[in-house]
C-alpha cells in the first residue's frame, strides 16, 4: 500500500513552516537576553512576548498570560470557573479535547447547534430563557474546529449582549484568526467588549508552529491575576527558551512572512480539496472555509461513518468522524483537515476516500 | 544603597550557565530534526531526551514521561494520587511550594523531622504504627530544599522497607542529585527499590538552566501511563523546542561540561560562605552542604528571623525566613541559597546579614 494520507492531523505539513526563520530567532534570543531565556522567568511569560501580545490586541499587559500553548491555558481557565455539575455551553459540533476536558471535569455540557454563520444564537437564547444559567460558553469564533464555519458580525454582537444578559463569561478560543485566506476579518468579541465578559485564548501553533507549545489568555486584569496564581503554583513559569525565541520571530517581521506562506498553501489546498471532492464524491456537502484547517462533509444520510473509517484504514487515508466532536448524532460525517497534506496528496486523498465511501455502501447493501 | 545582594534565589547566577552551548544546541536541535522540533509531539516528551533519561536511570522508556519543568511533573503526580484529606507525608522543614500545593488540595500533610542525614525514619515508623496510613512520602534525598541536608544510605533503605509495609508511594524529589560537589554519591531509591514503591522527579534546571523548563518523572510503567493521560488533556505535549535542546546539549557532552562549570562554581560558594558565617556569625549554626544550592542556618534561640529580615531589607540582603518552610516553629532559623550570589558578594553579604542580626537583637533589647 501507499503511504498513508491523513485528512486527520490538524497540524502543519513541514514544507509550510519556517524552519531556518525560527533557528535565526532562537539564536538571537541568546544573543540579545541569555539572561532571560535562561532564567526562570515568571508565571505570567516572557515578558516581551507578553507586551507584544498587549500591543497586538490594544490591551494592558495585566490582561495577557502566555503560556505552554493554548490548551494549557484553557485548562486553566476551566480550573478557575468550572466546578463539578456547572453548565458550560459550547458549539454542536465541537473540538474533541474541549469536550474532553470539560467532561473530565464534570461539567453539565450543553451543546447548541452550530450553523454556518456560527453558533446559534436563538437557540441559545431560548434556552437562557428557559433557565439555563450556564457558567461560560465557549466558541471558535473563525474557521471553527472541526466544521471551518466562521461566526458573523451581527451573532457576535448578539452573544455579547446575551453575556452581560446573563452573566456568562464568554470563552472567546481563536487559533485560528490569523490564517484567514478569503473574505473579510471581523473584529474579536474581545475588541466588542466593553463589560468585561470576554476571556480571549489564542496561539502560536498555527502561525509558527506546534513545537514551540505557546499560547496565551487575554482577559480582564483580575481574572488573569487569578489565573497567573495558579499558574505559578503550577509550574513556576512557561517557557522561556520558546517564548523569547517566538518573540524574536515575531519583532523581526518573520511571523509575517509566516502567516503568508501559510495562508497561500492553505488557500491552494481548499482549492484542490473542494475541486476533488466535487469530482469524486459529487453528493457530499460541505461549505469551503475562508481560512483555518479543517472542513465538515456531511455524506448523504444513512452514511455510515463508521464502516468509510474502516474502510478508508485499508485504503490508506485518514480522517477524523463527525461523531467524534458531538456527545450524540454526527454518524454521517467527517472532519476534513487540509493542514498536514500537501497540495500532491490531495487528489489521491480524495480518490481513496471516496473508494472508502464506495466500499462502506456496497458493504451495507450485500 | 549598595546592589541587594540575594541569597534568596534558588537559582543559578547567569556566570554558570553555558549560554553558548546551548545556543549551539538548539540550531543542532533545528538542523538535526526540524520535524521533531517544530511539531506537536505527544505528551511523553521529546523521544530522544525521553530515551537519554531512560539510559541514565537505567530503566524502560515506558517508564519515563518529560515534562514542562519539574513542578508541572510534582502537579501531575499530586492530582492522580492526593485527594481531599489525604494525609501525606512530608520532610520537616520541606519546599515551601510543595507545601503550598498539597495544602492547596486539600491534603493532610503531617510533616516528619527532617535530621542531617535525612528524614527521621524512627519518627515516620512510630507515626505508621500509630495508624497513619499516607498516600505518599514526599522526599528530597539529596541536598534538601531548604536544609541542604542529604539522606543517608540506611536511612533511604528503612523508607522503602516502610513504604512496601504499609504501602505507601515514596515520591523521591531529587533536582539536586547530580550537583554534588563534596562526599560520595548514593544510590537513589529509584535504583534500591524493586516493589514499585518509589515515584522520582528530576529537572535539567539545575544542570543546563531554568529557563528551559524541562523535569521528568520515572515510575512503573501504569501510573506513568496514567499520569500522561492526564499530561495529554493537559497540554497535547510539553515543548518539544526547550527538549530537543536539552537533548542536543546532553549528548553532545556539553552537560558533563556544564555540570562541572556548576559544581566548581558552588563549592567555592559554600567555602566562602561557610567562612564567613564562622566569622561574622559565630554563634549562628548549620551543617555545610555537600551539594545543592541551599544552606540552613539557625540563629540562637530567641532570634526573631522576622525581625532580622526586615533589617536585612534595609541593608540590601536577601534570604528565605525558615518558617516558610514550615507548618509551625522555625523562628530562628534561615535558608541561604548561594547558587545566585556570585562568590565576590558573599563575603559582604554576610557582612550585611550579621549587621541585620545584630540590629534586631539591639531592637528586642531596646
């Protein structure tokens, strides 16, 4: 058999990140502030990565915490709000490790539906009136993990104001933001906020890269405090060796150059991945996203995702199944992430899925 | 004012860190495996620095886990064995973080009296004989954070004997093991233990520098598999930039080098120390370390230490009060840490110490 193509990983292929850009940075890094690469350093990060972060969203540096990626920070932040039994609303469908993690922590999770403008927010509010006083909600705003839907302007302004309604916090998870490749950018429901209901979360992951393990919190000064406390309980501090090396990335003008080699690559590979699947699996629907990594195909009803996976395993392509990011339903579809496949597997990719998809029905007919 | 002088620090002065080695090491780190660098990794850590600290320890690599410095590892091992009420055992006086955290879960910590070689292990057996059924014993073998204290061989076999009796985990905390500048080595009881008994943590903090942030946990395989459940939820991986580092530094034998930079450097510092402690503070009391970066110091009996730590503010000398370290008691005593001071300013450092010694005594008799 080939080798295999994952549709799987949401991760950046290596052709796409600047390698010999981040070993220059690391190396000025020691050059320019061994002392603080070297150091413990504090809870709250490297301290210019930190003012870079302020500047960046308009910010004081008493809103901002970096730490070892942004999962890390969400941990945090869950830790802080979520108690055992508190409901926390969050997206249908949404990223696997959120849901995850909020079970584990036993959080009452209602999922509300997403739609291709974002999540619903009548549904939301319906269920605000019905008595649901939930203690956060938490949303990706822009080319949502796992379905690539972006929320509108006027749904962002809708759940503010059900926010400060309710008094729910607003968990505000962008990684994404920056890897925008079509439409227009909308301003974050940080920026919207002016009654402290936001708390911010986004990271370097997807516009450096995985390894260096560093996102960051922005939200009001005495959530972060609170939040930084536990933090320094916790670990002492992030890391200093890969903050200073991502701050030296981004001063020299190299995290720009970054995010447009990345979104040019993304862009190229929507095109190829709608193009084949229009081709090869003519009745799958989907909606080609503006910028992200991931795209949500609904195969026809009666689909079982289940039986493509396994097949799709011998066929030698991977992805991750719809029902993966909800707690029920999803059994007919699949998440698509363009990030870690080059422009020449695509096709081939699409081939072997839609072999999968072939041999799934045929299987389910005998 | 002259500069403050630090003896506060538990942190290594920036003279005996190897800067350029690692500087060195992580472009090798970029130029060597640039995949391995930049991606997300799993939560195991970096493979190669895993599979270095599995050599060292001598044990299978299923057995290691690498974490985001060691008290990321110490959180971890916490949240999986201590809950509400659980009583745990640790050295008496012991880490103030560490006391803080088991505090902060809610653990019934009995602290156990710590002696120049080690826990009092006669103390320990009448307690569990007496009933106490700890979870765990929190041990730092070698060295002791704050008392500088190394546990000696009989005594780290009586408390895995204890610990096989009444089943009870011994966490072996053991940062300092490799900067031993005096006397020999002993085994660890990681290496003595054949039952399971023993959970070890060590760091690279302390032997390539804090700022890396890299600690590790050795174990039997099932609860580090546990513990790296919990790590992925956590943070997907801990950073593999900082890691591969440290593994590049390690193997290319500019650890060994950097090592013997820091043992060099520590055994001046507690020449000169202990020097002028005998000079200017005759009649102050302790037991010169054979390694590590901390001294305990007792002042006679009836020395406030609070007083004597506010006249050291106005001096411009630093220290840790040595009731910080305990629940109750400690009023005369302090830890000095000499692994920040450089040896030109622990001479007028104690100088200044002994004037703050002096001006409290003059104040109580006032």
């Amino acid at each position: 058999m080939a080798d295999t193509i994952s549709f799987a990983r949401g991760a950046p292929s290596l052709d796409i990140v600047d390698v010999e850009g981040l070993k220059d940075a690391a190396v000025r890094a020691f050059e320019r502030d061994p002392a603080g690469v070297t150091a413990y350093g504090t809870a709250v990060g490297y301290v210019p990565l930190r003012e870079w972060i302020a500047a960046k969203h308009g910010v004081d540096v008493s809103q901002v915490l970096v730490t070892n990626g942004s999962m890390q920070a969400d941990a945090f932040l869950f830790e802080t709000l979520v108690q055992q039994g508190d409901p926390v609303v969050v997206e249908k469908p949404t990223y696997d490790r959120t849901l995850l993690n909020l079970r584990a922590r036993g959080a009452d999770v209602r999922m509300v539906s997403l739609q291709p403008d974002g999540i619903d927010v009548d549904e939301l509010a319906g269920l605000l009136e019905d008595g649901l006083r939930p203690t956060l909600a938490h949303v990706i705003p822009n080319f949502q993990n796992p379905a690539g839907y972006t929320l509108s302007l006027e749904k962002r302004q809708r759940l503010l104001e059900l926010a400060r309604r309710h008094e729910f916090v607003v968990f505000e998870d962008d990684p994404y933001v920056d890897i925008r490749f079509a439409g227009e950018t909308l301003p974050t429901m940080l920026s919207l906020d002016d009654a402290g209901t936001v708390v911010y979360a986004s990271s370097f992951s997807k516009t450096v890269c995985p390894g260096v393990r560093v996102g960051y919190l922005v939200g009001p000064a005495e959530r972060i405090a609170q939040i930084t406390k536990l933090a320094t309980n916790t670990y002492i501090a992030p890391n200093m060796l890969a903050q200073a090396t991502v701050f030296q990335f981004c001063d020299s003008g190299a995290l720009d150059r970054s995010v447009a080699t990345v979104k040019e690559a993304l862009a190229e590979r929507v095109k190829l991945l709608t193009a084949a699947l229009d081709r090869e699996l003519p009745d799958a629907e989907y909606v080609a996203p503006e910028g992200g990594y991931f795209m949500w195909v609904s195969l026809p009803e009666g689909t079982d995702v289940d039986a493509v996976f396994e097949e799709a395993k011998g066929l030698g392509v991977q992805f991750v199944k719809g029902t993966d990011f909800l707690l029920e339903g999803g059994e007919n579809t699949m998440r698509l992430a363009y990030s870690g496949v080059t422009a020449d597997q695509i096709d081939e990719g699409v081939r072997r899925l839609a072999q999968a998809v072939e041999a799934a029905r045929s299987r389910a007919a005998a």
